[in-house]
C-alpha cells in the first residue's frame, strides 16, 4: 500500500557527523519552513575508512530509523556514504519518499560548465576509491580529465574543530600542492566537512578557478525535487531536531554553530 506524504513531515538528513551539517543548514537557509530530522553517525565516525559493506549496513539502519521518524525524503549529505550506499537506501526507501544524494547535483552543476576540461576533485579515501565522480562525469563527456585525490587527515581534523588555524592551514597546503592538482580548471570539495575549510582553500588558491561545494547546489536540488512532488511545508517556522549515535562534544558545538545555541540533541542507539 502506498503511504500517503504530507508536507507537514520533516526532512531526513545523515552523516558520519558533523559534514552533513552544512547540506542541512543551507537547506534550512532556503527552505526555513522545513522540519529537520539530523542524524550524525559520530560512532561510526570516520566513514571514510571503513568497507562499503559497513556504509551501507549503517546507511540502511539509519534510513529506517529516519523513515520511523516519519521523513518524507532522506538527504544522503555524506560524499562517502552517497558513493557506497545511495542504491542500497533507494531500494530500502522502496520509492516512498525521495533518497538524494550530495553526488549527482554536483556532476550535474559540472556537466553545465563546458570550459571546465580538467577537474580536480578531493575527499575522503572512500569517494576516492569508489571513482564514482571520474565514472559519472565520464558519463556526460568523455573529454573531461579528473584528476582525484584522497585527502583522509582532513575530515578528522574538522570533526574535531581544528579548522581556521596554523595546523589546519599546514596540511591543508601540504595536499593541495600535491602536482596532480596542477592545471585544474575547478575543484570539487568531495566531502561535505570540506566548507568548513572551503575559505582556507580559498586563500591558498587565491581565486584562480572556481571551488565547488555541495551545501548550497544539493539545497537546491531538495527545494525543486520538494516542490515538483508539491511536498514544500509552506506555513511553518522549522524544527530542528538532532541525533548522534554517540555524544561528542565537538557535535554539539557545530550545530549550534550552524542552528543556534538552543539546540535539540539527543544520543540515539539505532543498531539494535
Ligand atoms: N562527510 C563525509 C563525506 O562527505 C566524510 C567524513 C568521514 O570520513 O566520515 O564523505
């Protein structure tokens, strides 16, 4: 039987921790009428280091823990888990609400820029090795060079708050200068911790192309899937509500970096 969908229900937004945050806070910025259900693996946490076969067990139990609390579309805000298990949560979901995942939006905004000849993409040794950004882009033009590069010490460095300061600044400079990212024509922040640092890459790349991110072009992509499926929650202040799968102190202090300091956070036990 088919489940009826009302506006009314909350957004379902995942990550191994803090990264997803910055997907969800630019979909609160342009749909601030949307309930939000967050959920961050942090016991899970690095996702970017563990087998395909452990993303997708903990992708599916979070879709359904999503699901129970009543999501009308699940947001995979998670470059690492949308490269390993965005099929496995579209089979779960069984086409009852809407799975996105932060990967295709981004190849889709890439395949409109027809100067771009040479792409740099970085993320975590998981969305590396899965190739699914040189698979996808290859799809639309088989001229497009991708050169990819992992980049592991980064995402831990930013769960942890080390961003905007000499250490960060230090590796960040020591994988960016790395020659396989010379002559690129843009660069793909493959990793949704990455615009925490995104003003750091800035500086050291000193505007010469252009440095995409998913937080605002998958925000997008929410808003016009929400509004074809008539599902926009229009009269409404939204509500925000966070779960981690274990407290980290580092959690609590990014979103309310992002959501205010009178944040909903609860510590959730999905995988019994
Ligand atoms: N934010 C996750 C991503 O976009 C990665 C962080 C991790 O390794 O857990 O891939």
């Amino acid at each position: 039987m088919k489940q009826i969908i009302n506006p009314s229900q909350p957004i379902g937004i995942f990550d191994s921790g803090i990264g997803g945050l910055t997907v969800a806070s630019a979909i609160k910025k342009i749909l601030p009428n949307e309930n939000i259900v967050y959920f961050g693996d942090t016991a899970h946490f690095p996702y970017g280091e563990k087998s395909e076969d452990s993303i997708k067990f903990y992708a599916i139990k979070i879709a359904r823990f999503l699901l129970q609390k009543n999501c009308k579309a699940i947001v995979i805000a998670c470059n690492t888990a949308s490269a390993h298990a965005y099929n496995v949560v579209k089979e779960f979901a069984e086409n009852k609400v809407e799975v996105i995942n932060v990967i295709d939006p981004i190849v889709n905004y890439v395949s409109t820029k027809k100067e771009y000849k040479r792409i740099g993409v970085i993320g975590t040794k998981g969305t590396i090795k899965s190739n699914v950004y040189e698979n996808k882009i290859k799809q639309i033009s088989k001229n497009i060079e991708v050169v990819s590069l992992a980049t592991p010490l980064l995402a831990p460095m930013i769960e942890e708050g080390f961003f905007n300061n000499n250490i960060s600044k230090t590796i960040i400079q020591s994988y960016l200068s790395k020659p396989r990212l010379k002559k690129i024509d843009c660069l793909i922040l493959a990793c949704t911790h990455y615009p925490l640092i995104k003003k750091e890459i800035t500086d050291i790349y000193k505007k010469q192309f252009e440095i995409i991110d998913s937080a605002e072009i998958v925000a997008l992509q929410v808003k016009n899937i929400l509004t074809q499926k008539k599902l926009l929650n229009k009269n409404n202040v939204g509500k925000h509500h966070f779960y981690i799968s274990d407290y980290t102190p580092s959690f609590g202090n990014s979103a309310s970096m992002f959501f205010g300091s009178k944040i909903s956070l609860s510590e959730q036990n999905i995988w019994i």
